[in-house]
C-alpha cells in the first residue's frame, strides 16, 4: 500500500470529500459528436453514460448530453447528405483534389515516357506540371534524362544550355525515332538544374518533346526498341541520319561560305551511302521489299549527284550541282516502304522537329 502524506493508507485531506471520476463514455460521446466520423456512436455512448453517471455517480453529464446532442445533429445532416447525394459529390471532390495532387509534378520527378501538362508558359512548367494519361491532349512527353557530371562548382546556364541541347537531341532521337509522326508544332525542349537547385544536389537534365503556342498533341510520341518491331527499327536507324543532315545545311549560301556548305554536302553523302548500303543488307519482310529496293535505287542516283557537290571546287560549281543534288534526293524519304512496314507514311508539315 503506497504511503500517503497524512500518514494513513488512502487517507484523503480532513474535511475534503473524495475526487469523482469522469464517466469515460461521456468523453468518447463527445469526442465522437465532435469529428463527426461516426455520428451514431456518440449518440450510443451518451446514452448509455448517462444512467452510468448517476448510478456511479461520477461526472460528465454535460459531455455526454453534449455528445448526445452534437450526434444527433451529426447523424440528422449525414442523412440528409445521403438523400441529396451532397456526400457523393463532397466525396468526389475530395477524391478528385487527392487525384490531382497526386499526380503533381516538377520536371524533376518526371520519368521517361510520362507525359504532361502545364498551366502557363513553357519556362514556367518548373512550378506547376500535372502528369497525364498520353492518349489526352498535353503539353509535353519525357524523352529521357541526364546527370550532369565533371563539374565541381554550378557551371553557369549557357554552359548547361549548350551540354543539355546537344546531349538531349540524342536523347530525343533515340526516343522517337519515327520523326514523322512528330506534329510539326512539337520541338525538343529540356530542363536543367537552377543555381539554386544546383546547390542542393539536382544535377538533372530532362529531356523532353513540348509544344509551342501551348497547341496540345494527344498519344504517345515513343517509337524506339520497346515499341518497334527489328524491320522498323533497322530502316529508321538506316535513313535518319539523311534527314538529320537535311536540316544541318549552312544559313550562309557557297558565295559566304563554301567550305561549311563543303563539309555539309560531304556529310550528307555519307549519310546516303550508308542507307543506301545499308539497306542492300536487310531482308524485307513481305510488302516493304518493293519500296525499299525502289528507295535503295533512288539513292544510288542520289549519292552520284551528291558527290559531285560535294567534290565542288568553287562556289560556282557548287552552284552548278546544287540543283541537280537536290531533285536526285527522293523528297519523301521512302513514304511508301514506311507505309508498308508499319510506320508513318505522311512527313509532317513544316521544318520538321530538329532543335
């Protein structure tokens, strides 16, 4: 028996009654009035504490009329929110808020082959980037991504500039190697690490296709090994670099330039005997063996005519083949051996997707 300061065991101060207790029903009824989570449990649990207050007498009358009165107004709105559907739609509302933060992003957290969606412009999607199913209209697909390494200190935004828009239009390219079917309005874009985030650790460059104007494209751009089958990949691997060198040409005519426009039509003939050649090894399946023999000996033209620009002594020579060159290149890129292997038969409109 504990000792107690007046000497006697359980003794209590002289001319002071002893403490009542509070009825723990009376406690979990108001409790249960108050979050509202189960209204008829407080109703319960106030009616059975008050008979249990007055036989023991212990306190917490008021808490448990308190519970009583606060579960049956509780339980009153829980029903009238069932008939009216109100708990439906706070339900979905909550539901759909949870949803969306949920799927709430910075470009940072985003994952190859996730697409997006964005509220304002471009540069501001670091702040508020929402993932979306790819078959809706967004904004942006992710290509893929980058660790920055081999500097110790931040070096500077146009040194990140210019190792994310070399390193990211490989990414791109391997991501989405049937170019066609890139809408004309969608570019490669990418997001580099701040200053400030420098500091804390991010060395991440994400790569991604984007629209400009915010003019959305729905489905999926990927077209690479997980989605290709060996005879697409082969011919896309084959003739891209073509299209690649296309858009490489120099801004400066022969006259301002001639060793740069040199050079470029140099590049492009390798690029043309390496398809051509290239595909001369392949066997075509089915279909696709007409049109890409046919293609095969539109390049065997090609590579004659281009070589000749590219052996150029002048600018006026370069001229004088320019042409020539040009109308020996077939202009779709074999539209109809795309077509019958599966892939998209129709170049987009425009400059085409290079960054």
């Amino acid at each position: 028996m504990p000792y107690t300061p007046y000497g006697q065991p359980g003794a209590v101060p002289y001319g002071q009654p002893p403490r009542r207790s509070t009825n723990g029903l009376a406690v979990g009824s108001l409790v249960s009035g108050i979050v509202c989570c189960l209204p008829p449990l407080g109703l319960v649990l106030g009616l059975v504490a008050l008979p249990q207050i007055k036989k023991k007498d212990q306190t917490g009358k008021g808490l448990a009329i308190a519970g009583i009165v606060l579960s049956a107004l509780s339980s009153l709105l829980l029903v009238v929110g069932l008939a009216t559907g109100g708990i439906g739609s706070a339900w979905n509302g909550f539901k759909k808020g949870v949803d969306e933060a949920a799927g709430a992003r910075t470009p940072f957290q985003l994952r190859t082959g996730q697409c997006f969606s964005g509220d304002g412009k471009l540069e501001d999607y670091t702040t508020d980037i929402k993932i979306v199913d790819c078959d809706r209209p967004h904004d942006g697909e992710v290509a893929g991504d980058f660790k920055v390494t081999g500097f110790d200190r931040f070096p500077g935004d146009d040194a990140l500039d210019d190792l994310a828009a070399n390193r990211c239009e490989k990414v791109n390219a391997g991501y989405a190697m049937d170019t066609w079917a890139i809408p004309e309005h969608v570019w490669t874009y990418y997001y580099q690490p701040s200053k400030e985030s420098w500091r804390t650790g991010d060395r991440l460059v994400t790569c991604v296709f984007a629209s400009e104007k915010k003019q959305k494209f729905s489905g999926s751009l990927r077209s690479d090994s997980t989605t290709l089958n060996l005879d697409q990949s082969f011919f896309l691997i084959t003739v891209n670099p073509i299209e690649k060198s296309v858009y490489e040409e120099p801004e400066e005519d022969p006259d301002e330039d001639f060793a740069s426009n040199k050079e470029w039509a140099a590049e492009l003939l390798v690029a043309i005997d390496a398809a051509r050649s290239g595909l001369g090894q392949h066997t075509w399946p089915g279909d696709s063996a007409a049109p890409v023999a046919a293609l095969r000996k539109q390049l065997d033209t090609a590579s004659k005519r281009w070589s000749k620009l590219a052996g150029a002594t002048d600018a006026d020579a370069y001229w004088d083949a320019y042409e020539t060159a040009w109308d020996a290149l077939p202009e779709d890129l074999g539209a109809e051996a795309r077509t019958a292997l599966g892939l998209t038969g129709t170049p987009p409109k425009g400059e085409g997707t290079q960054a």
